[in-house]
C-alpha cells in the first residue's frame, strides 16, 4: 500500500512483498477480486437483481442494499475518511481469518502503531505479503487513504497490473475515474461509493461476468421467451443488458431461424426478435449469447398463425362522395363504404398477407359488394339507392380452406365520410434524416393518421378536403395540406404531407421549434407537433487514429478520424468537412478527399518517398483545435505467405460452379500484412487445383472452358478460376504462390470446399424470383431464372440449373445456354410501345417433381439507358466514380472521353452498345482551376478549358432518352 514506482505485482526482494494476486494460497482463492472494495466490505449479503442504484437512489444507499455497507445501521458514514490500519482488519475479515489475525504474535517493526490491538492485524497482514510499510519503519498507521491507492486496489481487482504513477492514467482509461480527478486528494468514504457501484458494474477481463456478478453481490441475466406474433418473439431479461453484446439465437420446430430485426426496449430490459416468414407450430426457444461466459435459454411453444376474425372498423355505411359531374363533392346515393381488417390470434392486422378466398354477401338488391385493401364497397344498380338511416346486411366469409371466419353485421345508412380526428405521428424522412437549417425540406414529410366520424382511415383526397393547417414560424419551413399522399412512412400505411422550404433571406438562416397544427374542419379537432430545426453541423473537434494498413513509402493511406460538431455529434460527410480542416505532413501530402459512393470524407495521405517518423497534423480552421498524428513508415512489402481464401463460399450444391478472383485469396508480407494479389500479378501468380476428395472422390473439379483440368494458373491475363461442383463430398483447394519465373513462394492447402446435393434442401422451401417483364426482341433483353431453396438452418442457397428444368408457354421462349426467357418479335415489328401480351413459364424442381408457375409480361416499350457505370477507356483510369487521367494529348480528360468511359444497361439488363454524345446532356460542376463551354448541353457542345495536372471538375451525365444521371469527379493527375 505504499506509494511506489514499482508495478503493484512487482516483487522487491529487500522490503515486504505488496498486494499480489496468487503469491499465497488464501490470495488464490478471492483477493484478486475483493481488493478493489476491501475498503468499504464489512460483509456480504444476500444476492439482489439490482444492476445499479434506481431512481432517486444514491450510490450509497444502493451499495448499502446490496449489504457492502452497513454504516451503524442508519448512518452510513459518508462524511468519513478510511485509515490504513482499518482496512487490514476488513481484509481478515473478508478472508475469514480474522480470529487467526487478531491472535497473531506481533512481528511487525513498525514504530508509529500506537495502538496494540491492531498488532496481530498488521503481522499477520505483513506475513502473508499483504500490506508494507511506508519506509523509515513506518506502516503509516492513522494516515488517510488517498485516491491514488484507492484507484490502485481498484485495478487490482480487474487484474490490471500497473506502476503506481500510471494508476491515475489508466483508471481515467477504463472510465472508473473521470477527467480531472484529484488523485493526491484523500477521498471521503461517500465519495468513493460511486467508484465501488461503477467497478461493480463493469466486465472483468477474461471472465464474462461484471465485478458483481463474480463477487456473487450482484444476480447475472435470465431471459424468458414469448411468442407476441405471427413473425414476433418478445425476449425479456431480469435486468438492462448490453444491447450490442447481446446475439440471438432462435429454433422452431425443429429449424434455426433467421432473426431479420431486433429492436430493444428503451430500458434494455427486452427485445422483440422479427422474423422474415411466420413461425411453425412447435416447440422453440432463444438462446442468447454474449451477455456472459454461458449462454442464456428459454423454452416456449410457437403456434402457428391462424386467422380468427373479420373486423368492421363501424357500424355505419358511409355515403359515397362524388368526384365528377356538375356538383362534385355531393353525396353519392349509390356508393356505400366501410373500412375492415383481417386479424390473426395475435391481433395482427393481416389484410394484405392472410390469403384465402373473401367475399363480403349484401342483403340488399341489386347491391354489389368489392373489397380492396381494407375497404369495403357496395354500389348499387338499376337506379337502387341508399338511405341515410336504411339498415343493410352483410355477411363477410373468409375460406382459408380448411376453415372459414364468418362475420354478419347489419349497418346503418350515414353521411358522407369527412374528417374527424387527425393525430399527427412523426416528422419522417427515407434515410432517418435530421432536420437542420442546411436540409432539403421537401425531402421530409409529417405522418399523420387521420380518421372519419366512423373510425375508418381517410383517403388523401378526404383528408385534402377536410382539414386546414398551420405553422407557427413559416421561416423555418411551411406545410401544404394539399400536397398530401398515401402510402407514405416506413412501412408506406400513412398519409403524409410534405415540408416546403422556407424563403430565405441572403444572409439569414433561422433555426429553431416550429408548431405544426392540424384541424379537421368537420369537428374543429386539433393536433400539433413541436419540430426542432438545428442549426447545420459546424466541425469543432478533430482526432486522427493509426491507418489501419502499412504505411510505405509512395503508397496512398486512409487516415481514420473522428470529428465531431458544436453539438457533440460526430460529423462524416464531406460537405460537413471540407475546407473545415488544414492539414500537413513532413513526408509527402495529407489531404480531405470525398468518397463519392457514400458521400463521406477520407483523409487521405500521399507518402513521400522516405522511411522512419512520419507526422500528420489536422487543424480545425479559425479554432485552437488540433491533432497530431506519429506514424511508421516502413519498407515495401514482399509476398512471403498465403493465408487462404476469403469470401468464398464453403458449402455448394451439386453442380454449382465457384469464381476465384485475386479478390479472394489472402496474401501475406514478411510481416504478416495482408497484401492485395491483384497488385502482384504483374510479378506473380497463382496456380489453383482441387485434390484429395472423400472417398476417392472428386466433388469439386477445375473448370478450363467446356474440359476439366489438374489445375488452372490464376494470371494478369487469367484473372478467374472456375470451380465444378460435381459429386456430393469434400474436397480441398490448393493455392501455391510463384513467380513469374516458375519460382514457388507459398502454398496453402487447407481450404474445404463441402459439396451437397439436392436432398439438403427442405422439400416446401422452393423459389423463383418474379420476373417482371421481358422485351419483345432477342435473348440480350430477355431475364434470367432464379431458383432458391433453403437448408434446414434457414439459410438460402442458389440452385444450379442442373436441378431444375423450364418450360415456356405460348410467346415465350427459353433459352438454356444464358438461362433467360425471353419473347422474341411477338408484336411482328409493331411500332406502338404500348403494346403488351402475356406469358407464363414453368420451372420444374427436380428433386420434388414440383412445379412452379411464373408470369411475365412481354412488352414493346423502347430500350433506353437505366443503369450507367464509368470504366476505364481512352487511357482514363476510373474507380469509385472517380475518372483520372491526362490534362493534355489523346489521354487528356476531356469531356468527349470521359463520355467514352460510360458503359450501361437499359431497362432489360441488356448491353447498350453505342452510346450517342447527343443523346445526353453534360453538367459540368465544381471547377478547380478549369472553364466551361455550352455547359449543359448535349456532350457533343460542351467542353472545359485550363487543364492542367491537379486540376479537374464535376460532370454530370444525363440521358435525354431515360432521365438516367451518373455523376463523376474528374481530375487531371498527368501531364
């Protein structure tokens, strides 16, 4: 306990030894874990499930329900400092040697213990290398415990082994003392609970378990499982978990099943598990792991969905309105509605997805009945009308086949349906946007539910006519009530009104809550919504992180950072960073560059030719901000190793091919750094062969055009390597690494590869994907087949053609060698584009002799482009929409051959083999350094002016033909 240079396990042979976990056998047993709270442990109590103190409740008081302290029954004696003498004493007593302690015969020298009844503590407690003195004879009897050797025992008991004067650093480190803390100060005992409850809480290295869970203070996890839906499990835990930690595992009937969403409770004390098909009677359970050294399981019983009930959303017909004719929006005497839903045993409204067969019987005559989508609709003929107040029975029958949900109801004639009541939900936005002062507005909508006097939903139009709105502050944005539509939200059931920017006046940008009000204009029934408009990011902090590649001389790192705004929250687009930061380097150039698939930013440094210290330093601009980064430069690597495929599957179905690409074989340098083949090709290659199937076998063959082959060399020049899958077995892949010289570096010969056959698929799993429509024309614009099916662990898997044979119907044809249907000139060279026909194919599943049948549509429409890449061409390298390449001469980037570096697909996947300048516009944006002529017109006008290397633009592509864009960053790194 003395303050010392030496690390706490650290022996010195000419003093007492220190605290240290397993020098002797009664240290082996516990201290390792109880030291860091020896101080404030009389004795345990009984277990509790409390995971922290609650509401309203100190750490005090929580540690004293947990029995860690007793005070003298009322007082907990916070206002009190610890003595070192008082801790030998709790350290017997929480050893249960206390008795053995107190009789020890005095050993200790120690001058300043004044008192004789501690003598047998301290000799027994410096006998067993427990405690030492402070020097100069002294045990340091009477002292108060600072923070520093408070901390010090703390680490101890997450094993962390420090020098003394690194206790403070580390313990900031690990969270258990914030930044800041006094750690020559001598703590209070109240000031030290909160530590006790936080060291309490946290995970000790190595063993799964927090601190209080291991010390037995604290009860571990249990779950308990309940079905909550047709798709839903609910997942309750005794306490708040982990959510990140936290992995499920889910069997029914006797299956794994795929968990596709799990959304936790705000408490973290339960989470409710989605899955992508409905669950099967059965026995099940969830098994979570990752919240402990064992896992955690509850048993529960699935029952399969069944429907139970047709539900009216009223007892009332209401009138219909009409839209056309001289008095729109009058009563319609002949039209009658009424809103209804499916449900399930769990109250699941399943209207759109329970199948089966419904009608809806009309005791009325010459009344017809037709539901819709949860609607409802009789319409009368032969000059029959309805009454407001006139009775109508119905009788809904819903046939599922091996049972029917009936529904009577006799309605009642009401008015037109208006708005009633109106409920404002939420603001929403596709990508869960933040609204700012920088957002696009109309990007952004305000759900709403909004109901008519009966309690049925609205249709847009109703809610356009029957409600007004209001904003409290138009120069943060407006709404139009007007511009109302269906469908709208995540799960595209609600209306939705979309915002409309605010008019702004140069120089002035508002920020702040603006109240949204919704009154319908039947009942005068309002809602309102507070929506906060923050001010735009503005980058405040900066932190550059080591690269996570080795960096070597001439080579272009990824420098990871984090930067955050006023608010605290981390900024990563490139438009939030952007001339926001000034960095250098003392070996080559460090600068903010955007990725433009994902539209963050990179820092990127180019390094200099020269090894040893590097320096990178980012500051934010017009602030004190900074940060500096040292980093290695080494040698360039050199391939010595491989480690092995990556990416590729290792469980194929019976003919089934596998693709090896220098994407998936993992290469090493001499200091074990992953290494990209695709670099070394020009130097190296890799030969691939397949040998020792089971059995004498040969599962998985070479494939070398239409023959097989011992093996295939993987080249600059061969960049695939096709795998067969041939037998059911396993067989391994090996790879050897050479030369081009014919030098062997490396081989691995580890890789297996399973093959099964058909017989692994669950017989009711088939799939073919739909194919919408086909062109009236060659094979090029005809669709591929997909057939799926899935293992008994749920996951899916592509079948080969070899399982499965296709028959086209009629126009149809198939065509075996690309596996696509297609028409061919059915409309015999017609030029309307409007023309379509019908068509049906049917795959065949081998294995169970079923078949499936598909339809597509054939139509006549013109091919234009709907999907545009950027390739290299002209002498342009492209990558990651970025188009680099000359300033001047035949390779220079010009607008002309950055066009030529286009490729695309129209609407059919096919190949558009031409692309004509004049069929597309060219919007040059982002100029640095350049001009531009005829910007915007066709390809074929515009041109840009002043290039020069480390110059470029921004071109925008644009279809005329199909309105398909594709933007490109365009920089002239070249003479």
């Amino acid at each position: 306990m003395r303050e010392t240079s030496n690390t706490l396990s650290k022996q010195n042979s000419q003093q007492p030894k220190q605290f240290r976990g397993g020098e002797k056998k009664v240290m082996k047993k516990s201290l390792s874990l109880l030291v860091a709270i020896a101080m404030v442990f009389s004795m345990f109590a009984t277990v509790v499930s409390a995971a922290g103190p609650e509401e309203g409740q100190s750490a005090g008081q929580y540690l004293n329900q947990l029995g860690v302290i007793k005070g003298n029954g009322t007082d907990l004696k916070e206002d009190q400092t610890w003595k070192r003498q008082d801790i030998v004493v709790l350290l017997s007593r929480l050893l249960g040697v206390e008795a053995a302690a107190k009789a020890t015969a005095k050993s200790h020298e120690f001058k300043d213990v004044t008192d004789k009844n501690y003598d047998g503590y301290i000799s027994w407690a410096v006998e067993e290398g427990l405690v030492q003195g402070k020097g100069n004879g002294k045990f340091g009897y009477g002292d108060e415990l600072k923070t520093q050797e408070f901390y010090a025992l703390v680490l101890r008991a997450f094993k962390v082994e420090v020098a003394y004067d690194e206790v403070p650093a580390k313990a900031v480190e690990m969270k258990l003392a914030a930044e800041g803390t006094d750690f020559s100060a001598v703590p209070t005992r109240g000031a030290t609970y909160s530590t006790i409850v936080t060291a309490l809480n946290t995970e000790v290295p190595g063993t799964g378990k927090t601190l209080g869970e291991a010390l037995g203070l604290i009860e571990g996890a249990a779950v308990s499982a309940t079905q909550t839906g047709a798709k839903l499990v609910t997942v309750k835990f005794n306490k708040a978990v982990d959510t990140e930690k936290a992995k499920f595992v889910v069997k029914n009937a006797g299956s794994t099943r795929e968990v596709a969403k799990t959304t936790f409770s705000e408490d973290k004390k339960s989470a409710v598990l989605e899955f992508s098909t409905k669950l099967l009677d059965g026995a099940s359970s969830v098994t979570v792991s990752g919240l402990g050294d064992t896992e955690l399981v509850s048993d529960f019983t699935a029952a399969a969905e069944k429907i139970t009930e047709i539900v009216f959303t009223s007892d009332k017909l209401a009138l219909g309105t009409k839209t056309t004719g001289s008095n729109p929006n009058a009563a319609d005497y002949e039209n009658v509605s009424v809103g209804y839903k499916i449900v399930n045993q769990y109250d699941e409204d399943v209207t759109k997805t329970s199948g089966g067969s419904l009608q809806f019987q009309v005791g009325k005559a010459n009344a017809t009945a037709n539901a819709t989508n949860g609607v409802l609709k009789i319409t009368s003929s032969n000059n029959t009308t309805f009454q407001i107040g006139e009775t109508v029975f119905v009788n809904g029958i819903l046939n599922m086949g091996t049972y029917a949900i009936t529904t009577p109801k006799t309605f009642t004639i009401g008015l037109q349906a208006v708005v009633d009541t109106v409920d404002i939900l939420s603001v929403y936005h596709p990508d869960n946007k933040e609204i700012t002062t920088s957002s696009t507005f109309e990007d952004y909508y305000v759900l709403v539910d909004a109901k008519d006097q009966y309690g049925s939903n609205v249709t847009a139009e109703q809610f356009k006519n029957g409600v007004f709105t209001f904003v409290s502050n138009q120069n943060l944005f407006a709404i139009n009530k007007d511009d109302v539509r269906a469908n709208v939200g995540p799960n595209r059931d609600k209306l939705g009104i979309r915002l409309t920017s605010p008019t702004k006046t140069p120089g002035f940008v508002f920020e702040g809550t603006n109240k949204i009000t919704i009154t319908s204009l039947m009942g005068q029934k309002s809602d309102t919504l507070d929506v906060v408009v923050k001010k735009a990011p503005t980058l405040n902090t900066i932190s550059l992180t080591q690269p996570t590649e080795t960096v070597v001389p001439n080579a272009v790192i990824k420098v990871p950072f984090e930067a955050y705004d006023q608010n605290g929250a981390k900024l990563e687009k490139f438009a939030d960073v952007n001339g926001m930061l000034s960095l250098s380097t003392n070996n080559g150039e460090f600068k903010v560059v955007q990725d433009y698939t994902n539209k963050k930013a990179v820092l990127e440094w180019t390094v200099g030719s020269a090894t040893g210290d590097a320096y990178l330093t980012a500051n934010v601009v017009n602030t004190a901000s900074n940060s500096q980064l040292p980093v290695k430069v080494v040698a360039k690597d050199d391939p010595r190793a491989l480690a092995g495929l990556k990416d590729v599957k290792t469980a194929v179905l019976v003919g089934s091919t596998i693709e090896i690409e220098p994407k998936h074989i993992v290469v090493k340098d001499q200091f074990d750094r992953n290494m990209k083949l695709e670099d070394l090709l020009t130097t190296h290659s890799v030969t691939i062969s397949v040998y020792e199937g089971q059995y004498n076998k040969d599962p998985l063959v070479v494939v070398n055009g239409n023959t097989t082959a011992d093996k295939i060399d993987l080249t600059n020049a061969n960049k695939k390597v096709v795998l067969k899958a041939v037998e059911k077995g396993t067989a391994t892949v090996k790879l050897t690494l050479k030369k081009l010289d014919g030098t062997e570096v490396a081989t691995h010969n580890t890789f297996a590869i399973t093959v099964i056959d058909n017989k692994a698929i669950v017989s009711d799993s088939y799939q073919v994907a739909d194919i919408t429509k086909v062109h009236a024309s060659d094979v090029s614009r005809g669709a591929e087949v997909k057939v799926t099916g899935k293992l008994s662990n749920g996951t899916e898997v592509t079948l080969p053609q070899s399982a499965y044979t296709v028959t086209a119907v009629g126009d149809l044809k198939y065509d075996e060698a690309s596996n696509k249907v297609y028409a061919g000139d059915v409309f015999n060279g017609s030029t309307d584009k409007t023309k379509t026909a019908k068509a049906t194919y049917i795959v065949h599943i081998l294995e169970t002799n079923a078949p499936i049948s598909k339809e597509v549509t054939i139509v006549n429409e013109t091919p234009v482009p709907t999907k545009l890449e950027s390739k290299d061409a002209n002498g342009l390298k492209s990558s990651d929409l970025v188009v680099k390449g000359a300033a001047t001469g035949a390779n220079a980037v010009t607008v002309a051959n950055v066009f030529a570096t286009l490729k695309a697909k129209d609407q059919f996947g096919a190949d558009v083999t031409t692309l004509v300048a004049g069929t597309f516009t060219a919007s040059i944006s982002e100029l640095d350094g350049v001009t531009v002529t005829n910007n915007g017109k066709t390809v074929d006008q515009v041109s840009v002016q002043g290039l020069a290397i480390g110059r470029g633009y921004t071109v925008t592509f644009t279809s005329t033909e199909s309105g398909q864009q594709i933007k490109l960053k365009v920089v002239a790194d070249a003479n």
